[in-house]
C-alpha cells in the first residue's frame, strides 16, 4: 500500500468544514464531483506520480548533445495528467477546463507537489504560461498555443532572469527588434529557466521578458514576447538553444536551464499584450507561481511530516519516561518519547496551519470570481494580493523547518538516503528562492502590500480575524482562546502600524532589513486565526459527533477516542491548541525586534564584516 503524502482527511476538513468550498456557486459542480476529483487526484499523486520521486532525485535531468532528458519514469504520469485534464483544474469549460474552484485545484496541486516536487514543475509552469496567453494573446495566439498547451502538448516557461538580472530584473538586456512583419527578433540569453529544456513534449513556448530597442530603461522599458522553440506559422527551429542545466543540491527532477535566443539572428518573437506592458502581463504568471510555491512548500512538508509520524511509530527505542528506573519496563515507539511528540506536534501545526493558509487563499481567488458587485471584488482582490508574499514565503520557511525536524526525528536514518526526508530537505530548500527569494516578499510586503488602497486591504484583513474572535466568544468552552487571539490581532496592527510608518521615514533601510522578521510576525498571527477557527469548529464537530454516541462533550477521551472522526477532531483540537500556547508566546519578542533600533549595522564598513 502506497504511503499517504498528504493528509485528505485534513484537506476535506479545511476545504468543506471550514472554507465551505461546495457551496460556492459553480455552475453544475456538486460536493460528491468534488470528492470524487480529490479521491482520483490521490490515486494519481500516489500510485502514478510518486514512484517517480526517487529517480528525480537519483537519476534526475540529463543534459546531452544540446537537449535535456527527463527521467524515463516521467512520460507515463504526463501523459496521464494532460490526458485526465489535470493541466486544467480550475481553468474555464470553454478553454477546455474542468470549471472547479481554484480551492479544490490547490489541493490537488499539492499532492501532486507532494508525490514529485520536479516533476510538477513542468505542469505549474506550462499552465502558468498559457494562461498569460489566454488573458492577454490576441485571437490569432489563443487559436495557435492556447490549446496545445493547455492539454499538455506542448510546454511553457518564464523566461525573466539573466546572469546580471536576477532580483534586479530591470537590468533586463534581452533585447527585440521589430519586424516589417510585425513579429520581433529576439536576442540575449536568460539563465534559471525551469523546464527550459525537455522531452516530454513536442515544442516548448517561452514567455521571454525583452526591451525593444529604444524603450526606456528599467522595468518599465520592458515587453513580453511568446517565443516558441518551433515556429508554429512554418514549423521551422526558432534559434532558441538550451546551453547547460545547473547542478543543484536539490530538485534534479527539474532541470534548471540556460538558455540563449537568436544566436543566429532568426529568433522570432510575438508581443504578448502590449509594448512596455511586460512586466504587468508577467506579474499574472508570477503571482500564479508564487501561490504554487507555497502550496511546494506544504506538499514537501506534509509529505516529511507524514514520513517522520510513520517512522516514529514505528522505531522502538528506549522505554517510557515514568518507567526510566524500571529494569523491567519493554521499550517503546519513539512517537511516545517527550521530546519527539513535541517535533511531531510542531510539524503538525504547521503542516495544518500552512494548508489552511495555502487554500484560503485560493478559497479568496474564488470568492474574487464569484464577486457581483466592485465592492465584493475589491475586497477579495485585496486580501489575495495582501496574502500571496505570506503564503509563498511563510509556507516555505515553515516548510523547511518541517522538513529540518523530520530528518532531526529520523535520527542518523534521517541524514541517510535510504528515507526520502533528507530528498525533501533538499527539495524544499529551493522553494525559499526561485519566484522572488523570501526576502524579496517581505520587502513586497511592507513596501506594497500593507498599504495597499491607504490601508483599506489590510483593515479588510483584520475585519475578517474580527469576525472569528466574534463567532468564538459565543463558545464559552473556548473562550480563552478569542481572548489570546484579541491580543495577537493587537499585536499584528501595532507591528504593521509601525512598520508603515517607518517605510516612510527616515528609517526606512532599518526597516527593509526587519521585514522578514515582520512577515514572519505576520504569518505567525495568520495562522493562529486560522488555527481559532479550526479549534473551535472542531469543537462543534466533536461535540455534534459526541450526542450521536449519547455521550456528552465532556465524555471525550483524547487518549481513547470512540471513533476515526472523533480522533481527528481530538487532534484537530489539541494540535490548535499546542500552537497557541506553546508557539505563540514567541510573538510579542517578535514585535519588540519589529520596533527596535540596531541602524548602525547598515553603517558598518564591510570589511568589518
């Protein structure tokens, strides 16, 4: 039986119990096609995908004679996904998708992403890709690429970064010349390209950031161009060559690429959208992809977090603390050792807290869609932007230090290959940098995002923990709990408040240098909300399923649980709690360092470092 990477009782919980997903009104779209597309997503992520995973580690991508050769266990899941419309979860009917929410196509992304974190690149990015052309292509580029892509035959990347372009992607030096046609001739070289290079389709469309010649500098200066591997008007090479893949500590399942454009000078670009609009259109692909990073970041860690309980469970070692001076006492699982059952419960309040974070907001993507009115939609469109840096960042530091413990919990095994989590540290540890190093989304964060509409986004985010701590001071039974939450809400405003208002002084290097330490303040205080409200649904849930027992709340036994559900929300409950008086406490140091001073450092001459 193939081991679970995620953890579907907790995904329905979240997306049914919690978010209501089903009642979202989508047209045609029932709670049991719902389930039954995440029961399938399962089948698929293990029995289909995961075999995969350790030859993406072990035999990973090959450069040779110009070309980049996947693992041969590659070819069965991607004819398998683009085939099932795997490509096209949430996308519309009319473009060929399955028309569900964007809550539901995120679950299953991440058990996907759980079963092979490389691999799934290659299906992020292509539907990352063609969704730019189907928001911005004109009728001629939907017709040629959008179906291809879309089902799978053909691939796509994003093509922004350069070897003196990274974070600075207005030094951008791709350059485009127009044509008497129309078209561009494009020609630079881009490095870091994720599936820049492969064999698993027919042609490979590249969306490639370029300054037409003449335009300003900067980031403004720049254009998007499609520019496909082959050229679909004549079937013909398009000068677009892959150089080399990088050699990585991790992810060799995707290989990372260096590409050059038009070494012939017969590199034909397409404008895609408008000249000097680049940057705008690129921003839809990179806001998509920043949301799937953090979904990476969860997959990687409920599929370490998984590993890390089964082995625990499993490993006999020592006997029970109470029994230490017992000669006589039997050894036990590791699982019920003090120290272990702490690494087991902090994973699993990450792991749970990060999925809650990671679908709601896909659950705010929907709301935006299903929005009537300018107001509802400006409501929801802010809290996805205000949310995206959190979820791409927090889920994927969290993530790692999931990732850390689960090694930590294995113990010298860990630390060996012969148990994938060392693969998943490994893995993991990417997610932090490629679509904007974690620093670059706090500095995001604190530059953009919290004063977006004069800080109206951001009151709209606090209205909703308001909500919560509203409907959970009507449980008395849990009442403390809406009180703790009244203070970290407390806390997040006064640490925003400050951290708004230091961006616009002359403080503001100061600031930049704190700002990982408040989107980790930030992110922190997102999931304890989150983790009020599973609590005292939970709660509810538990108490419900306790009367059907003819028992009453205060029967419950955590350690003896009448049933799989009752145990769930027993742990559903401790786990909420653990967090928020065991990890919790650590946030008012947080907001101390938010407001403290320390500018000489910026002074310090480097040789002093």
């Amino acid at each position: 039986m193939a081991k679970s990477l995620v953890d579907t009782r907790d995904s329905r919980f979240v997306l049914f119990e919690q978010l209501e997903v089903d009642k979202l009104p989508f047209e045609g779209v029932t709670k049991k096609m719902l389930d039954m597309t995440l029961k399938e997503a399962e089948k698929l992520a293990q029995n289909v995908i995961a075999p995969t995973n350790s030859d993406a580690d072990k035999i990973g991508c090959k450069y040779e004679n110009g070309k980049v050769i996947v693992p041969e266990s590659f070819h069965k899941p991607y004819e398998v996904i683009s085939e099932g419309g795997w490509n096209v979860i949430s996308d519309d009917v009319e473009v060929g998708g399955q028309g569900l929410p964007k809550s539901i196509e995120i679950c299953c992304r991440e058990l996907f992403e759980a079963a092979n974190m490389g691999f799934s690149n290659f299906i992020n990015l292509t539907h990352g890709s063609a969704k730019l052309v189907e928001i911005f292509g004109t009728d001629e580029q939907k017709e040629t690429y959008l179906e291809k892509m879309f089902e799978g035959t053909w691939a796509g990347t994003m093509c922004i970064t350069e070897a003196e372009a990274g974070s600075d992607v207005g030094a951008i030096a791709t350059t485009a010349a127009k044509k008497e046609d129309g078209t561009y001739s494009i020609k630079g070289g881009k490095i870091f390209i994720s599936g820049g290079d492969n064999d698993l389709v027919e042609n490979i469309v590249h969306m490639v950031l370029a300054r037409i010649e003449g335009h300003p500098e900067g980031t403004k200066g720049l254009s998007l161009f499609i520019v496909p591997n082959i050229r679909p008007s004549d079937g013909e090479f398009n000068d677009v060559h892959c150089t080399g893949i990088e050699e990585k500590m991790g992810l060799h399942g995707s290989c990372t690429c260096s590409l050059t454009f038009g070494d012939k000078d017969n590199c034909t670009g397409y404008l895609l959208g408008k000249e000097q609009q680049g940057i705008m259109v690129m921003f839809h692909m990179m806001n998509e992809a920043r949301q799937l990073t953090g979904s990476q970041g969860l997959a990687v860690a409920s599929a370490a977090y998984l590993e890390a309980l089964d082995y625990s469970r499993q490993r006999i070692q020592g006997v029970h603390y109470t029994q230490s001076r017992n000669p006589e006492a039997e050894n036990i699982a590791i699982a019920d050792h003090p120290d272990i059952r702490a690494k087991l419960m902090k994973m699993k309040s990450y792991v749970e807290g990060c999925r809650a974070l990671v679908y709601y907001h896909a659950f705010c993507m929907d709301q935006l869609e299903k929005s009537k009115s300018d107001e509802e939609k400006a409501k929801w469109n802010g809290l996805v932007a205000l949310l995206t840096p959190i979820c791409k960042a927090y889920s994927t530091d969290r993530g790692f230090d999931v990732c850390s413990d689960a090694v930590q919990t294995l113990g010298g095994y860990g630390y060996c290959s012969e148990f994938p989590v060392e693969q998943y540290l490994r893995d993991e540890m990417i997610t932090r940098i490629y679509e904007g190093t974690n620093g670059i989304q706090a500095i995001d964060l604190v530059t953009r995002k919290i004063g977006m509409g004069k800080g109206s986004v951001f009151k709209s985010f606090l209205a909703e923990i308001d909500n919560t701590i509203a409907k959970v001071k009507e449980n008395s039974s849990i009442l403390e709990y809406a009180l703790k939450m009244e203070q970290y809400r407390d806390i997040l405003e006064e640490a925003t408040n400050f951290m708004f208002t230091e961006m616009r002084s002359e403080n503001v290097g100061i600031a930049m240098a704190k700002a990982t330490k408040f989107l980790e303040l930030f992110g922190d205080i997102t999931l304890a909300w989150l983790w009020v409200w599973q609590v005292a649904l939970a709660e509810e849930k538990l108490e419900e399923l306790m009367k059907k027992k003819g028992k009453t709340r205060e029967e419950f036994d955590p350690a003896a649980p009448v049933n799989k559900d009752a145990a769930y929300y027993g742990g559903k409950i401790m786990t909420g709690k653990y967090y928020l008086e065991r990890m919790m406490p650590s946030v008012t140091g947080k907001l101390e360092e938010v407001k403290s001073g320390g500018e000489n450092f910026l002074d310090m001459a480097l040789d002093s470092f």
